[in-house]
C-alpha cells in the first residue's frame, strides 16, 4: 500500500515538473519571437491567412498588422517619416511605395531570389526599395438585373458612363482612400490628357451615386444588388461572378488602368534582419501563389492560374501606365480631386 501511495506521488510530481517544463520552454520561445510591425492595405479578411502562411517557415517572427485603405496608410507613413513605426510594408499600391521612395523611406533590399520576379515587379535599382507582389486592373461592375428596372443599357466604355441615363446609378472608389480609385483618376488622366481628364470626372461626378473608401465595395455593392454598376477591379467582378452573382465583367474600350502592389522594408526599422526575412518570403513561389488566391496577375512568371470569368481582352487594353508620374503628381491630383468631387464621400467608419 505505501509503496503504491510513494509511485502515486512520484507520478505526480513527474508530471508537475514536466508541465512547468513545458510552460517554460512555451514562455521562452514566445520571449525569443521577433514583432514585425507590418503596415498593409491588403483586404481585412486576408490577414491571418497570410501570417499564418509566413509562419508556417518563420514561427519565430510575429507580425502585429496595421491595416487600413491605402490612401489612409500611406499618409500614416508619411506623417511617421521623421519617427517611423513601421518595420515593414506588405501590400500597398506601387505608387505609394514609388512615391515613399522618393521621400527615402525605404531601405534597399534586394531579397533573394528576387531575380526570378517579372522585370516590370521590381525596382530597377542594384538594391531595389521596393519589390512586387501582384496587378490588379479597372473594370465595370455591372447588374444586368437591376439595370433593367431602370431600364439601363449596358456601357461599353468609360464615355458611356457621362451619359444622363446613368444618373444616381454608379459607385466608385474615392482615390485619396482607394488604391483602385487613384489607379482610376491617373490612368484617365494618362489617357485623355489632363484637361480632357478632369472634364471628364466632372462629367462622372454628375452621376455618382457616392463614393466609397474601398476598392472592391463598388463591385460588392453591384453583386449584391445595391447598385447597378459599380467602378472596381476585374478580379474582385470575377471572383464574385463565379460564385453565383449576377455581373458582367465590363472593360472599356478605351483601356484600362492597372497598379501594382508591392512590399518593402521600412528605413530606420530596429528590426531590420527579421524585415529581411519577411521581404526574402515576400518574393517566394509560396509568397506569389499566396497572392494568385487574391490575384490575376503575379511578379513570379508561371505561377498564376487562369481565372474563371476573368476578361480575356484586358491584357490587350491595360494602357501604358506611368506609375512614376501617378506617384510624383499624387498629392497634387488628390488635391485637386478634394477640392472638386469629395462632398459625395460616403463617412469614413
């Protein structure tokens, strides 16, 4: 009987120890894990997805996420220049990583194996600053259903969209908030030139309904029948149309805009070789296949798969974008923008 008590309390006291053991092993690896703060545009919903995929190799890196549009993140970064917070950018419009640039806020980096990306995904640099991610192109967003009940017809191009039958009935991206609606107001000024340009945004405006702090809000709000047309991205029309939602995926006749989005390492960052870390993942297979789930068009060659009701003809009207002019005038253009069309903003929440 005591020895069988002496094993029993022996048993217990095995277990005790190795339990404190394991709570002490747990609290030094959570002690010896680097925080990477991670600012990002990308959609709210994919944030764990993406921590989760980078911690599958890199367990000992946490990343604490600072998300918001990325009209909003990006003038964070440029307030913070002079006591930068950030350690890291992944997800944000090229423009905005061009325009951080020029400010030299980004550390130069080339991460490896950034040789395998698409030449037009990186910066040209020795040492890019920056490096890409995916593409994303403009498109219409449009209801056949809700249309006929205000007897719409169906536009073909942007100019379609001036016309008096489309009044109250578009939705489209404020571009100060929106990396999609500030691809939309440079690629129309790229394309009709700036005085033309601006004529026509005063046209638009005329038939804005709002405008939305969100990229793909437009294209959601004509999916799900809130709107018969909204001004997006041509991803975001094609995932919502294969699953089940009645679109049409319009790309005008005139061409469309296209922007990049891009990751790069913020200068002045304490946490610079974890940084570096993340930006050598940035660029994997693993990284860009991530990406294609959110994604058209991605910086590896090879990876993308084709996408389900996604336009064919949109290669051939992607115009000849000048993202270094879109960065270098930005400030400027949104001013402008402001002063003509933001008393349409729909709240920021």
């Amino acid at each position: 009987m005591k020895d069988k008590q002496t094993t029993e309390l022996l048993s217990r006291v095995i277990k005790s120890t190795l339990a404190t053991a394991l709570i002490g092993l747990s609290l030094n690896a959570q002690a010896s894990q680097t925080e990477l703060t991670v600012y990002t545009g990308l959609e709210a919903s994919d944030l764990k997805k993406y921590a989760e995929r980078f911690n599958e190799d890199h367990p000992d890196i946490k990343i604490n996420w600072v998300r918001d549009s990325t009209g909003i993140i990006t003038a964070k970064l440029l307030a913070e220049k002079e006591n930068p917070r950030a350690d890291v950018i992944w997800g944000l419009a090229g423009t905005s990583l061009l325009l951080l640039n020029e400010e030299d806020m980004l550390e130069p980096y080339a991460p490896k194996g950034v040789e395998q990306l698409s030449e037009g995904f990186k910066d040209a640099a020795a040492e890019p600053a920056w490096t890409g991610m995916d593409a994303w192109v403009a498109s219409i967003c449009f209801n056949p259903y809700e249309a006929e009940k205000y007897d719409l017809p169906k536009p073909e191009s942007w100019e379609d969209l001036l016309k008096p039958v489309y009044q109250g009935h578009l939705i489209m991206p404020n571009p100060a908030s929106s990396g999609t609606g500030y691809l939309d107001v440079s690629s129309w000024l790229q394309m009709f030139g700036e005085e033309k340009g601006w004529e026509y945004m005063d046209g638009l405006h005329a038939n804005i309904a709002r405008y939305t702090h969100s990229g793909s809000k437009p294209c959601k709000l004509a999916a799900s029948g809130e709107i018969p047309i909204g001004i997006s991205f041509a991803f975001r029309a094609a995932k919502l149309k294969e699953k089940g939602a009645p679109l049409d995926v319009i790309v005008p006749t005139e061409g469309v805009g296209w922007e990049l989005e891009a990751a790069g390492i913020v200068r002045g960052t304490k946490n610079l070789e974890a940084a570096k870390t993340l930006m050598d993942w940035s660029v994997t297979r693993k990284a860009n296949e991530l990406y294609n789930e959110g994604f058209a068009v991605v910086a590896m060659p090879g990876v993308a798969k084709p996408v389900k009701h996604f336009p064919p003809e949109i290669t051939e009207r992607m115009i000849k974008n000048d993202l270094q002019w879109a960065a270098s005038n930005r400030a400027q253009i949104l001013e402008e923008w402001s002063s003509r069309y933001d008393s349409k903003s729909e709240a920021k929440e």
